[in-house]
C-alpha cells in the first residue's frame, strides 16, 4: 500500500496558472503605423500632383499671358517654318528634304 500513495502522490499535479490566450489579428503599433503611412502618402499626393495644377488654374490674368506666349511662340516658328522638324534635327543640324506633303 505505500507503493500506491507514492503513486497517487506522484499522480497529483498542481493547477497551473491560466495562460494569456493569444489575440489574433494586427497590433496597435501595426495599425498607427499604417494610418500614419496613409496620412503622409495623402499629404505628398495632395502636395506634389493636386495643388500645382489647382493654383496654376485659379489665377486668370496668368493663363490669359500664358496664352498669348503661347500664340507668338507659334506664331514665331511658322514665321520660321520650323515647327514641323523635331528638335532632334534642329540640334543637330542635319539636312532635310521639305516635300509638299503636310501629313
């Protein structure tokens, strides 16, 4: 009979202390990370692509001036006839055959 208490003692465990359940899904500093990310790339855009275009079309007076730079400066190159050749050929200097076709 004492082999059996020395069992039965040996069998006895002692209750363990509960374990923290492990939580499924993304951490806070995952998430801020993440918010903080999307804030500073919409600042950039918003920045760099949006605002350029949206103050160069609020001032009327200026696009009126850009306008008129625009019609000499076309007005010049057909005035020189040499708004058909591309740059390449301008820098380069190179020699071209001028034929009636306007295609």
């Amino acid at each position: 009979m004492a082999k059996e208490t020395k069992n039965e003692e040996i069998q006895v465990q002692e209750p363990e202390a509960p374990k923290k359940e492990k939580k499924s899904g993304i951490s806070l500093p995952v998430i801020l990370g993440i918010i903080l990310g999307g804030i500073i790339i919409l600042f950039l855009m918003v920045r760099y692509l949006i605002l350029p275009y949206l103050v160069e079309n609020l001032n009327p007076e200026a696009q009126k001036i850009k306008a008129q730079l625009m019609i000499e400066e076309k007005k010049n190159e057909m005035a020189n006839g040499v708004s058909r050749l591309p740059t390449e050929f301008l820098e380069k200097q190179t020699k071209t055959l001028m034929t009636g076709n306007n295609n």
